[in-house]
C-alpha cells in the first residue's frame, strides 16, 4: 500500500476521507506540543534528555517514587494550567460536524475534554486523578495539590528544566529531602500514584478491549500526532490495516505506520486540523 505524498496539500483528501463520518482518531503527544506540554519523541522530545517514570521503579523503590512525587508536584503547575489549542478545538469541532466519532488518546494532560471532545477514552489513564496502590481509591489530583501545599510550604526549588509528558520535571537531588509527600486519605496509609499507565506497566485489557471494539466499528482511523513507536497505539493502526479500514496519518516526521497508512500528511497539526475542521464542517 502506497501512502498519499507527504504534504499539507493532502487536507483535501483527509476531507473526503472523513466525509461520510465515523472516522476514529487516535491522538499522541504531538497534538499537545503546542500547549506547552513536550513529546517523548519529537525534535525536542524529552526522552532525548531524560528517563522516564518506570513501573518497576516506581512500585519497588521508595526513593525512585519519593523524587517522583517531588518533581511532579513542581511540574504539575504546567500540565494543570494548560489550555488546549487549535488542534485540539478542530478535532472537537470535527466530532461535533459529525466526522470524527470517539477519540482514542495517548495522552494523560485532559485537553481533548477540555477542548469540548465527547467519547474520549484516555489509553494511558489521566494525570488529573490518583490512584491508591494500597485500596484502590481513585482521588481528585487538585485536591492532592491542595495537601501538598499544606504539607510543603516552603517547598520551592527551581526546576533544571522543562516540564515532561508525564508531569514531572527536573530537580537536583539535594532538593529532594525537603518534600513531604502524603498518603491515601481514604485507606490512611497507602502510597499514592497518578492514575497513568507508567512505561513498563500494562494498560487494563478491558481498556484494550474497549479501543480494539472503536476501531472494528469505525469508518476510517485518523492518527494525530504519534509516532506510534509502541505497540501500544500501534496496535490499532495494525488491527485497522487488517480488517480494510481506511488509515490516515497525520503527523510532523515519519512514523512506525506510514506503511500501512493509506493516507499521510507530513506537517504541522496546528495548521492542517483547523482546515481540515473548515472544510469538513
């Protein structure tokens, strides 16, 4: 399957793509870089720069979750704040027109929802819960923030660098002893973990199994933003390409499923969703 040539002049081929409506999308972490919030993977992608929270770390080692819980309660201020931007509001208004159904994101940052997106299903869990590791109680994460101010008032230490997809950032270690971290308030005593999928770690199979059922009932799948460098969005543009679903790539540099794409668009998702949702709408 040969992919359409790499240009924005492929918008009017997307709209035609989507004409007849029910187009999936899944959305990766290239669609929020222009809210402030960096990729993994891009140019300037924070796995350039840093290892992210693993599972095994964080689950086994005190320490490794402690420097956690320090760093994301100085990045959380970025990832709360942000707005969504015009890719985000052209998917919305693409679901309204009809076009676009459910979304599927690899995102944790909330800016589908907030950009007005119904039928969002967040495949990595969101950054604005917690979870219990201890009794399973799944919280509020502004109100975390509230007990965290509480607990450390004279907590401030300059970040080393820019906020990463997670919501943690960078402090030096002999920062580190100065934060307070606190417990479940439900169960009184059990550790405390966003309620995102770490790398390492499994997305629930029924959450899986959810994703798998959107696709088999779409129209065509429309992938925003990703790389689609794990098997876990990945996936679905395999089980899409299988089953005969038309699949559309847009996104700014080559991705692991350009060659089963029947369509891709390399270039920015600021300019090509908001003329794509003109045409469409």
């Amino acid at each position: 399957m040969t992919a359409a040539p790499a240009t924005v002049e492929g918008v009017p081929a997307l709209a035609d793509l989507l004409a007849d409506g029910g187009a999936l999308v899944l959305s990766g972490a290239g669609l929020s870089t222009d809210s402030g919030i960096p990729d993994y993977r891009g140019a300037t992608g924070s796995l350039r720069r840093h290892t992210p929270m693993t599972w095994q770390t964080f689950t086994r080692d005190p320490r490794g979750r402690h420097r956690y819980w320090a760093r994301s309660f100085v990045g959380w201020r970025q990832i709360g704040e942000a707005r969504p931007n015009a890719g985000h509001r052209a998917v919305a208004a693409l679901q309204a027109a009809g076009a676009v159904g459910a979304v599927i994101t690899q995102n944790v940052d909330g800016l589908h929802q907030a950009a007005g997106a119904r039928e969002v299903v967040e495949l990595h869990g969101g950054l604005d819960r917690t979870v219990c590791l201890g009794c399973g109680d799944v919280a509020d994460r502004a109100a975390l923030d509230v007990r965290l101010r509480a607990a450390n008032p004279g907590f401030r230490p300059e970040p080393t660098d820019e906020v990463n997809p997670d919501g943690d950032v960078e402090l030096p270690e002999e920062a580190l002893d100065g934060f307070v971290m606190v417990d479940c308030l439900a169960c009184g005593g059990g550790p405390l973990k966003p309620d995102v999928v770490f790398f390492g770690e499994t997305v629930p199979r029924d959450r899986v199994d959810h994703c798998f059922g959107l696709v088999d009932r779409a129209r065509s799948l429309l992938v925003l933003g990703s790389s689609l460098t794990v098997m876990s969005g990945y996936r679905f543009v395999i089980h899409a390409a299988k089953r005969g679903i038309p699949v559309a790539i847009v996104n700014s540099g080559p991705t692991r499923g350009d060659a089963k794409a029947d369509l891709k668009v390399d270039a920015p998702l600021g300019a090509v969703l908001p003329e794509l949702a003109r045409r469409v709408g």
